[in-house]
C-alpha cells in the first residue's frame, strides 16, 4: 500500500518560490503526496529517471475520463480551477489507441517541409521585432519578453496556423487569452471566464477558416476532422493544445536563455568566443529552466511501485516535473541548480517530453529561439539587464515558468549613466 505522507504539502500556486518548493518536496523522496491549487492532491513525482518512466510507460494516462475516479464521479468539480488542464480532448490527454489516432494527424501537419517553408517568415518577424527596439531611445528600460520574446513567438504560432491579421482580429484575442491560460494563482471566476472566451474566439476562428481555406496547420486539422479522423471537439481541443503549448514554451524559452546569459556573462562569454554554441545554451536553459514545469496530471492506470513499501494507488492523480527532473542532483550533481553551458548532461531532459508524449513542435521552437537569440546577440552586443541585483518577478504559475517582464538596456548599462 502507499505511504501517505502527512501532513500534505500545499503547492503555492503563484510559483513565487518553485525551485525552493521543488526542493523541499523532492527532500521527502522520490514520490510526494502535494495539494495543488483547489485542494485538489495529487503524487509529485521526484527525479529524472523516474519522471522518464513515467511519461513513457503505459502505467500511467493523461485520460481523466477513463482513468481518474475522481473526476469521472464528481468529487473534483468541473469548476475546479485548473479543470481546463484535465476536461480537454487532445492528443496530449488521450492514452493508448486514441493517442496514436490523435497524433498522426497533428504528426502530419507538422512536417519538416512545413517548418522548413516558415523559416524565412521567423526571421522576418525576428528582423521586424528587432527594428521597432532599434527605435527605443537610448538609456529607456525595455521589457524584452513583452517587446521580443512574446510577440515573435505568437506571430509565428499565428503564421502557422492561418490566423488572420488586422485590428479587430483574432490574433490580439488570442494573445490576451493565452497569457492569461497558464495563470494558476487566477480566480476561479476568471479562469471560467477566460476559458469560455478561448473556446468561443476559436470557435469563430475555425468557422472563418472553414470558408477561407489556406496552406496552413488549422487547414489541415480541418481536413483531418472531414475525414472523420477526429471529432469536432478534439479537432478544437487539439487547436488549443498547439496554440498554447506552441506559444507559450517558446516564450519562456527565449526569456529564460536571455536572462540566464545575461546574469552569467562568463556563460555569455562561452558562446562569444565560440567555446560553445547557441544550441549549448538552449539546452542547458531547457534543463535548467523547463519552459514548463509540470505536465498536466498523469492517473496511475495500476497501482505503481515506486520503491519498496512505495506505492502509487491505481486511480491517483500524479504530476510530471519537467523542472525537477532538470535539477536531479543524482542525474546533474550536487551543482544541479547552476547555469552552465559546459554540463556534461545538459541535454538529458525532459522539458520536450519524452516517449510517446515527446512534443511535436521541438523542431520549430528551437528553430525560432535560435534565429531570435542570434539576431538579438548580434543586433544588441551590448544586452545587459537593467538591475542585475533585482531578479525578475516570476510568472504567476506552477505550470509556465518564465517571467513576468525581463527588463533589459539595449546598449549596455552605460547608456543610462550608470556603470558598465
């Protein structure tokens, strides 16, 4: 039988103080009973390799339909604050069979041909982005996630998936929409708010893209849903999924790379002088700081063994660290929570999934942060935070991690009077 820990330990659900939260737990063993935002408990799940079996063994479901109790008899709400996380229909909630069908889809709309064809357009927007900072006037603070790590990122996503442009169109809904999606520490009022919102701005979104038919990925789907593939709720299911998911990692990819180099100019200085690459520093940033922290919840489709005397009932909930898994002491060492691009095991991550569930659009997002971050690099050689002694407030969320604006001088710390 499991070990219920007691007392349980509550997850704040602002995020403040993840990496502190995620050492404590992980201080309890490999597997920790948690209470997430609106008392909803659930099995923490501790270090690299056992996150790794987790995601990609068949002991363990994304489906809460047919493998959570609790939500299939009620006791937790549909008004649950996070509910949007677990009512979806996508390829990322299905398991087994439905998964495959699912994904093959997506699978065939994301081709290498696709993202090859977009590259240009990515350092259009790139270029675009970079010239409207060029006009900032010399010595101002700038936002640089909400000036260039988040508006990059959501042009493309939109490029990809044929959402058309204009004032009143749905690409600002869609901005203001998903920014507020991944807000944990949000009211339930808001979040059932911003939900149906997200669900009705899409619903005209496919019925505009049913009549304007383009070479795009929301096509596509369409296609896919005509050929009975998928049903008309998985079809809009599948669209938030990529969307959000789509938008939202690159972002924080981007955000957290930049301030990460920034607050470590001998990491900076590697890549400068060629002693490591722009790749290095992705990777690195990925396992250092996951782009999104935690999964949406796993249910044990059997009761798990975790060790000896350790057990995961079947029918609990179970949560994924893509951030804890990057700092296991025991895959990284006892330095694990240090930025360094000369890491022996930076790759070993998770931050893409794993298994079965590895993400779709990591080609894409490591296309687009390296475009962005050598052209920033190269247009900005002089980046430097504005206050290094004043770490960024972080996102209010247990499941993105990025901040909530990275403000930065474009032309170093002296422009503004101050001290290089």
């Amino acid at each position: 039988m499991a070990q219920r820990a007691c007392p349980f330990l509550s997850i704040d659900p602002s995020g403040r103080d993840l990496y502190a939260e995620i050492a404590r737990i992980r201080a309890r063993g490999p597997a920790v009973e948690v209470e997430l935002p609106g008392g909803v408990r659930a099995w923490w799940i501790n270090g690299l390799e056992l996150n790794k079996r987790l995601l990609a063994g068949p002991e363990t479901s994304k489906d809460a339909y047919r493998h959570w109790p609790a939500w299939i008899n009620g006791d937790v709400s549909r008004t649950w604050p996070l509910a949007i996380w677990v009512s979806v229909r996508n390829m990322v909630t299905a398991y087994g069979t439905d998964h495959s069908r699912l994904r093959r889809p997506m699978a065939a709309a994301f081709t290498k041909r696709r993202v090859d064809a977009l590259l240009p357009r990515v350092r259009q927007i790139v270029d675009g982005a970079l010239d409207a900072l060029e006009r900032v006037p010399p010595g101002e603070v700038v936002d640089l996630r909400g000036a260039f790590a988040a508006p990059v990122p959501h042009e493309v996503v939109c490029e990809l998936f044929g959402v058309p442009q204009g004032e009143d169109g749905p690409r600002r809904d869609l901005y203001r929409i998903i920014n507020r999606f991944f807000d944990t520490a949000i009211s339930l009022e808001d979040a059932q708010a911003n939900a149906a919102d997200l669900y009705a701005t899409l619903t005209a979104f496919l019925r505009y893209k049913r009549g304007h038919p383009e070479d795009d990925l929301t096509t596509a789907l369409i296609a896919a849903r005509e050929r009975d593939e998928l049903s008309e709720q998985e079809l809009m299911d599948n669209l938030i999924l990529l969307l959000t998911a789509g938008f939202e990692t690159t972002v924080n990819l981007i955000d957290n790379t930049v301030h990460s180099l920034l607050a470590h100019p001998d990491q900076l200085g590697l890549v400068r002088s060629g002693r490591a690459t722009w790749e290095d520093a992705l990777e690195e940033s990925l396992r250092h700081e996951a782009p999104g922290a935690m999964s949406g919840l796993r249910y044990a489709v059997e009761d798990i063994e975790i060790e000896p005397g350790l057990t995961i009932p079947k029918g609990d909930p179970i949560v994924v660290s893509f951030a804890g898994a990057g700092r296991d002491p025991e895959r990284h060492g006892p330095a694990a929570d240090r930025f360094d691009l000369t890491r022996a095991t930076s790759r070993d991550h998770i931050s893409f999934g794993h298994g079965v569930h590895h993400c779709l659009g990591r080609p894409l997002a490591m296309a687009e942060a390296t475009v962005a971050l050598t052209s920033l690099f190269e247009r900005f050689p002089r980046l430097a935070l504005a206050d290094p002694s004043c770490p960024p407030r972080r996102l209010r969320s247990i499941i993105s991690t990025g901040h909530e604006e990275l403000p930065v001088l474009l032309h170093g710390r002296d422009e503004a009077g101050l001290r290089p």
